[in-house]
C-alpha cells in the first residue's frame, strides 16, 4: 500500500501534491490517534521500578568505565615512561 501511495504521490503536479498535504496530515494525526489508544502503557510503579534500575545502572557503568579509564591510563604512562627513559 505505501508503494502505491508514493507512486500517486509523484505522479501529480506540484499544485496536486501541495493541495493534498491537509488531508494527509489529517490521515496522519487520525492514525496516530488510534495508534496510542492501543498502546498498553505501564502503571506508575512499573515507571518508577524501570527508572530506578536504568539509573543504577547508569552509575554502575560510570563506576566501571572509570576504573577501567584509570587502570589503562595508568598502564600506558607507565609504558610511556619507561620508553622515554
């Protein structure tokens, strides 16, 4: 159906495709509508249960590339300085 579509799109005159766009923006926001009133949307606990885990993760990962940061950039001075020397 979407190729149908844009090839009716591209056929008509600018002017054709210009006047058209009301009633596709119309056609849109009418299936958006019907779209979100099928979406099943979390209760408040599950919200702020998934938003607790994704910041603890955040922090965990911080923590983690940190040390990771720190023992590698403490691994390539060392190597560093005993080249120089």
């Amino acid at each position: 159906m979407a190729i149908v579509q844009a090839e009716n799109e591209n056929s008509g005159s600018f002017i054709q495709r210009a006047s058209g766009w009301p009633v596709r923006v119309k056609d849109y926001y009418e299936d958006l509508q019907l779209e979100m009133r099928r979406v099943s949307w979390p209760s408040w606990k599950q919200v702020r249960a998934t938003t607790t885990v994704v910041i603890v993760a955040v922090f965990a990962f911080a923590a983690y590339f940190a040390l990771v940061d720190e023992i590698v950039g403490t691994a390539i001075n060392k190597l560093f300085n005993s080249l120089t020397r």
